[in-house]
C-alpha cells in the first residue's frame, strides 16, 4: 500500500484527487447520515510504537487518530494546510498519515489560531483539536571560536536552529533572543561573548520550540594547551622519559616569524589573536604555488603536557572519540587555494589532517574572508590511523603508546587540495598572503547530557 502526501507544487493536484474520494464515500452513505466526528487520541504510528498517546510530534512522522465517524471525512488540515491521505488508511475509527516534511510550522504560520492545530471537515462537522508539531531537534555541530575573549563576535553552526529562545555559554551566562541572529537557512547563529562568559569550561547550550541542544565541551578550554609560546615553552614533565622534551621542535628555516604579540586583526569585532602566535611566511607576500611552510612538533610530548596540565579532565583512560585537537588561525586576505595540514606522524598519510574549508561541493569554489581568528577542531578519530591496525586505538594511553619518539608537522601548503570524495581542487598563486596560528590544545570533544 502506498502513502500518499503533498509535496510542494504537486499538492494542490493530490488534494483535488484526495477530496474526491472523501466526497464519493461521505455521498455513499449520505442515505444512513453522516456521524458526528469524535477524537480520541492521536499516537504515533510505526512499528514499534502504535498506542501511545502523543500532544506532539515533529514533521515528517507517522500518526493516527483514533475516533469515529472518520469515513465521513472530507478533507484534514494540519496548521491549516491541507494534507493529502490515501483512502486506504481510513476506517470509521482510525486515520493513518503522515505529517508532511515539508510542513510549515511554528512561526512560519502567522495565524496563531491556525498554528499547532488538526482540522477534521466532514459535510455535517468540523471539529479543531490542539496538537503541537515541531521541526527538527536542532543540533550545534562547531564553534568558530573555543577560546573568546568578553565582546568577541563567534558564530554557532549546525541545523535546525529555529525559534530559539535561549542561549547559554559556559557558567550559566544567558543570552536573550534578541542579543543573537539566526541566519535564513538556521545553519549559524551570531553572539556577542557577554560578561563573565570566558571562565567557565563548558559548552554552549541552546534551547527553543524543538529542543535543545549542546556543543561540545570545549569552550574555555585552555588547560589542554600544548603549544603555546613555541621555542620558549619548557620541556614537558612526566610519563616516559623519552617524551620529556619540549613539544615545539623547529621551524620552516627562513619563513617562519618569531614569537608575536602584536594586536590582530587591529579592528572588528571578530576574535584577537592569542597571547603568543607566529606567522609564515615572515611578511606578507605572493606565495607562489606548492609554497610550504610551517614547524615540526614532538606528538609524544604534546600528549604528555596535556595529561600533565588538565587536571584529570583529559586522562590516559579517556576515550579517543571524546578528545579533539585544537588550534587558532587567522588569514587576512581571501582564501580560495591551499590547505593547512596537520600530521601527528610527519609523513603518514594515515595520521593526517587537511584543512580547506573555501572548497565546497562538486569542484567549486567557496573563498573564505576572515573578520577574526577562529578556531580549527580535528576529532582524534578524525585520523584514519586510529583505525588502521589490528586492533583499534580506543584511548589516550594506547596513542601516547603508538607515538613515542614520534614527530609530527603543522603547515600551510599552497598545494592542490584533494577532498575526501576524489575531487582535486589545483592551487593558485595567493597576493599578499600570511596565515598567523597558534594555541595549540587538545580539548575534550564529548557533548554533555542536556540533562
């Protein structure tokens, strides 16, 4: 049997062919008059769940009415849209349907008489029941920036971010609707970093009409910071001595600047540079394609430092799924070629990260412009090694283990970037290009229970 439902232009013509159905049946049994309609209940309808009482649901489910008098029924409305359904699924006391995907819902309907209601029409009745209907459970997926400053503009992304009402940083600091903007495709919403909002590790939570939801435990994270003033960061104490060194290793001869404090970018709102960073090329210049440059780092003492600073957040026994790593970047020119690599071991593709967010699907091209630093999130599981050997790399110990006397290399590679789906993206030479980087960090990557 076939479910039927509108879908966009092809609605009005099911409607019309719906309706009629109605009217030949109510007309079959105009003779016995028709019964008055009665709603009992509504439940979802799937197979594991066919009696339970629901007040809501959200779009693109399955429900029934429970009742009578439904073989009478001449047409369903849903928010006081029409909504097609097949006579196969309709006796005198039940109606399946299902509430379309593409429903509008909540403030997409402005009549609020109309809004979150069921209409029933049949010749002799016409009865309107309250039930909620509800969009996807939004879900936040990165933060541009896990280390803000107070007043810093970040943006959140992710789906579904429709009709929120609340935002809440770290530390129960609350933000109201109107301190916040949602984007048209509800993908990104804009904040300013209140008061009070940079002290507290945590995650960014959102509430609204179809959930809630939380970021990744990450924000304010500064314990798990690995590599924060290069050359002069002391060497690393504890675990195995063979890791007992200093995590930054060397530099790009040449093309690599010194340790930088100067405020970047001068104006914006956007995000400033962290305390320390450092810069390739030197100056500001063209970099012509297959320019390379960036420093080697000691993996085994970058584990080390973070088991040794964090205060048990970050332990051996943690989950490799719940740990990411972190690093803050700024470019000032747009950025539509080349990619910042990442390797734990120098050389493995297995333990590598590319990063090259302005190539988007099918081969184009989307340019990034930077009004601020923002922060690069790398899962560990991101690393197609974890999962290479015979037995998967399941927690932090079992990769400090794999990379002892192991070093890895941050870079910028004005390179052809190859997406995970094949596609080749072939570089070109940058005008005027510098990319700043630091506060390197592994951060926890788990989301807290919204309980």
């Amino acid at each position: 049997m076939k479910k039927l439902q509108h879908t966009g232009a092809g609605f009005l013509v099911l409607a019309a062919i719906f309706s009629t159905f109605f009217l030949l049946s109510c007309r079959k049994e105009k003779s016995g008059g028709a019964k008055a309609i009665t709603v009992n209940r509504v439940s979802l309808h799937n197979p594991t769940t066919t009696d339970s009482t629901i007040t809501k649901v959200r779009v693109g489910a399955n429900i029934r009415l429970d009742g009578s008098g439904f073989t009478s029924l001449q047409q369903i409305y849903i928010n006081g849209i029409k909504v097609g359904v097949s006579p196969t699924y309709v006796t005198e006391t039940n109606v399946i349907l299902t509430v379309p995907s593409d429903l509008p819902f909540g403030n997409d309907i402005s009549d609020v008489n109309l809004r979150n209601t069921i209409r029933l029409v049949s010749r002799t009745d016409d009865i309107t029941i309250p039930f909620i209907v509800q969009g996807a459970v939004p879900v936040i997926s990165a933060v541009s920036h896990s280390l803000p400053k107070e007043g810093d503009v970040i943006q959140i992304f992710g789906t579904g971010f429709r009709e929120i009402t609340k935002l809440t940083f770290p530390g129960n600091i609350q933000v109201s609707p109107d301190l916040f903007q949602i984007n048209t495709e509800r993908t990104a919403i804009t904040v300013t970093v209140p008061a009070g909002a940079t002290t507290t590790v945590g995650a960014i939570r959102i509430d609204g009409d179809n959930g809630s939801a939380n970021s990744p435990g990450y924000m304010n994270f500064a314990d798990g910071v690995f590599v924060k003033l290069f050359s002069n960061d002391p060497n690393v104490a504890g675990g195995v001595a063979e890791c007992n060194q200093r995590t930054y290793n060397f530099g790009s001869t040449n093309l690599i600047s010194g340790n930088q404090t100067t405020l970047l970018p001068s104006t914006g709102a956007g995000p400033k540079n962290p305390q320390t960073y450092r810069q390739v090329p030197i100056t500001k210049t063209t970099v012509a394609v297959d320019f390379s440059a960036g420093f080697d780092f000691r993996t085994c003492a970058a584990i080390t430092a973070v088991l040794g600073s964090t205060n048990g957040v970050v332990k051996e026994s943690t989950a490799i799924a719940n740990l990411a790593i972190q690093f803050d970047y700024y470019i000032p020119v747009t950025w539509s070629s080349g990619l910042i690599r990442l390797e734990l071991i120098s050389g493995n593709t297995q333990w590598r990260y590319n990063y090259a967010p302005w190539a988007a699907a099918g081969g184009t091209r989307t340019p990034i412009d930077m009004n601020g630093w923002q922060t690069v999130t790398v899962p560990l599981s991101a690393f197609s090694g974890i999962n290479a050997g015979s037995k998967s790399i399941g927690t932090l110990k079992e990769l400090l283990d794999v990379m002892v006397g192991k070093g890895g290399v941050f870079r910028f590679i004005n390179g052809t970037f190859t997406s995970s789906g094949g596609v080749a993206y072939p570089a070109n030479p940058i005008a005027n290009f510098q990319i700043s980087f630091g506060n390197f960090r592994m951060v926890p990557y788990g989301k807290p229970s919204l309980n």
